[in-house]
C-alpha cells in the first residue's frame, strides 16, 4: 500500500535491533484516516471470505482492527496480556514479545470466539511471528477458522512471514519491508 509505505518512509524511526517505531502514526499517536484507509484494503483483500470475527492483541493492534470490525460489521476481540483479575476462564498461550524481549502470556476468554467463527487475525507488525502464532494456537483451540491474518508491516528480512505461508495461512500485509539500515536510516520495500 503505496500510502503507508509513504507514511513510514516520512515518518517512522529505525532502531538498533531491527524495531522501526512508528509511534506517530500507528502505535502511540494515531492517524485514523490513514487506518481506515488500511481497514478498507483489508476488507477488499477479505470480503468474499464470509469473515465474522476479528482478533488481535493489545494494545497497539487495538485501534486498526475495530476499523477493520466495522467494515465487516462484526465483532473484535483483542486478546489481553498478563494475568487479569476480570478475566474469568481463558484460553491463552505464551508469546515472545519482540519488543520486551520476553515470554508473555496472552489470554481470551472461552466463548469469545465460537466454534466455526471465521477470523481475520490483524496485528501491526510481523517479525518472527510468535505473536501470529500464539493468537492461531487459540483461535484453533476454539476450534474457529483462520482465515487469514492482516499486518499492517511485515519486516520481510525475518521468518514470520514465510513460517506462517508456509503452514499455509493467507498472510495479507499492507507493507514488506525488504531491508532497513539504522545507520543511513534508510528503508527498502517489497514490491507487492
Ligand atoms: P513477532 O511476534 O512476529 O516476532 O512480532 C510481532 C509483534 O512484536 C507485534 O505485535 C509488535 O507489537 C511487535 N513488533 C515486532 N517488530 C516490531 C517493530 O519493528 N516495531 C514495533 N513497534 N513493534 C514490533
């Protein structure tokens, strides 16, 4: 999506250990227009696959996906990390979180996604794709459908993206990231 590339071309930050912070924009202040936008992208790539729920995890995968929910006018669950004291009885798995370098649990409440459910997973970046995976073993557990899973920036140069193709999920990302350089800051995209 020629638009976001833009976006994060002018607005985002590479740092060291390969994370780009694209606070501005997407995980901290954020541009609605710019997601909705993103959210119609995703429905037009989606829209014949009878899609009725959407998942993502907080918090930065929050604000796309409600967008994303209300062009298919279904519901969005976002799966929480930690231990919560209002959640009652949960699925959960254990991801390793890219940013905090550290395993976190994340839960869904049984029966928030019901067997046969079809799900588009939507999540702001894919790295090595422990995030992904962590929401499809749940998903699964529910016995639900994966049908495909939305990222808004794939960093192309790590293998979540092949290791989820691979199992073959329908891997949709708006951006691919081919190589990005911390010292001359300089970002190379996929051709998509
Ligand atoms: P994965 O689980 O695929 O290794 O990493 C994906 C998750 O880690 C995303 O949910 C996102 O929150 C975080 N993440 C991974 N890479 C980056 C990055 O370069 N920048 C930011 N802001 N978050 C990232």
């Amino acid at each position: 999506m020629k638009l976001l590339e833009e976006e994060i071309r002018s607005r985002g930050q590479i740092l060291p250990g390969n994370v780009l912070k694209v606070n501005s924009f997407l995980n901290h202040k954020i541009d609605p227009m710019l997601l909705e936008k993103m959210a119609e992208e995703w429905y037009q790539l989606f829209k014949n696959d009878n899609i009725n729920k959407v998942v993502t995890i907080e918090s930065s995968g929050i604000a796309m996906a409600i967008l994303v929910a209300l062009k298919f006018k279904c519901e969005l669950v976002f799966a929480k990390k930690g231990k919560s004291s209002t959640l009652g009885n949960v699925l959960t798995a254990s991801v390793y979180s890219y940013t905090k370098s550290k395993e976190v649990l994340i839960s869904i409440e049984r029966g928030y996604i019901k067997e046969d459910d079809n799900v588009l997973i939507i999540d702001d970046f894919l790295a090595n794709g422990s995030a992904a995976e962590g929401l499809i073993s749940i998903i699964q557990y529910a016995k639900a459908n994966v049908k495909g899973i939305g990222i808004a920036i794939e960093k192309g140069f790590q293998d979540g993206g092949q290791k989820l193709r691979s199992q073959g999920y329908r891997v949709e990302s708006l951006a691919i990231i081919d190589k990005m350089d911390y010292d001359t800051q300089t970002i190379e995209f996929k051709q998509i």
